[in-house]
C-alpha cells in the first residue's frame, strides 16, 4: 500500500511540476526599480542570504516570486538535485524542509528560517521599502 502511495505522489509531481514552473515563468512579477546606488546597496545585503529550495515546490514558488518582486539577489540552492546541498541544510538547519532561508550575520553566524510565509515577511519587511 505504501508503495502504491509513493507511485501515485511521485506521478502526481511529475505531471504538476512542470506545469507549475510553466505558469510561474508566464506570470512571472516585474522587480521593483530602485536607483543604481540603492540597488548596489541591497546587492551587498543579499549576499549573506542563501535560498534552499525545490524547483518546483508551491511554497518555494511563491518565495522565488517575492525575491523576483523585490528585485533581490539571492543565491538560489536546489536540495533536490543537488546532496551537497541537502547536506548542508540539513546540518545547518536541522531538517531537510524548504522553502529555507539561511541568514548569515556579520559574526558568521547563520540563522534559518523555514515558513515560505515567514521568509515572505522578512524579505519584505528588508527590502521592501524604496
């Protein structure tokens, strides 16, 4: 029975996901435009941000979107198809759930903040203001 389940979810994610990354690319949001200097400085503040994630994950969709929509520069990690990177959520966050944020401070120390909401919140809350 578990197997037949895992069969289904596993066909079920292989005929959405290809339509949920057709739909978000079509719809994709248009970044906000921010002065040359300001986006320079919102540059430097992504770079201590980290985006682990599966492509096509709703909740990870809807992260990418905001970090689209508030033009931000944030490096993106796939933990599906990439063990390194699966490795390194796990170790660092603790479990192998995405959407994850990793917010490195300036003492090297890192935060990770899963919740696709919570991460929606937090970037806007950043970078949000023009």
């Amino acid at each position: 029975m578990k197997l037949l389940i895992r069969i289904f979810f596993k066909t079920l994610r292989a005929i959405l996901g290809p339509i949920l990354l057709f739909v978000d690319w079509i719809t994709r949001p248009k970044g906000i435009v921010r002065p040359e200097p300001q986006q320079r400085s919102v540059d430097a503040r992504t770079q201590s941000l980290v985006l682990y994630h599966f492509p096509t994950c709703p909740f990870c969709i809807k992260t990418r979107r905001a970090i689209q929509r508030l033009s931000l520069n944030i490096e993106m990690r796939d933990t599906r198809h990439d063990p390194q990177h699966r490795q390194a959520l796990l170790a660092g966050g603790g479990k192998a759930q995405v959407p994850c944020l990793q917010i490195t401070g300036t003492d090297g120390r890192s935060t990770w903040m899963y919740e696709s909401g919570d991460i929606v919140a937090y970037l806007k809350r950043e970078f949000g203001s023009t």
